[in-house]
C-alpha cells in the first residue's frame, strides 16, 4: 500500500520535449508569458488567496529581483 502525499503535482505538457532540469514555471513570468494566480484560481474555482495559501513550505521558492 502507498502513501498518499497531498502537496505533488502533475502538469501535462502535451507533446513538448521536456528533459531533465528543464526550467519549468507554473506561476509567474517567463520571458513574454505569465501565469498568475487569478488564472489558476478561476480554472479550479476558488479564490487566488486560497491557491498561494495552499503551497506548502516544502515548495521550492525562488525570488528575483525585478
């Protein structure tokens, strides 16, 4: 029996090549493209607060300075 972890995700990236180390971003911005929370939120149907609460510690941040 496994254990069940509820803080791992799974994002499908169609047919794209993706190799290991490949800088992947899930929120925030990246060259002319940016995901941000009010997006994420509308797709599960709850509030952008509730998504950025919902990432644990155990989620890697890296901060820029902008």
């Amino acid at each position: 029996m496994g254990n069940v972890c509820m803080d791992q995700t799974m994002a499908n990236i169609g047919t794209a090549e993706i190799y290991n180390g490949t800088e992947v971003v899930l929120l925030g911005k990246s060259g002319m493209h940016e995901i941000i929370a009010n997006y994420l939120a509308d797709l599960y149907g709850g509030s952008p607060y509730e998504l950025l609460t919902s990432i644990s510690n155990r989620v890697h941040r890296q901060y820029l300075k902008t």
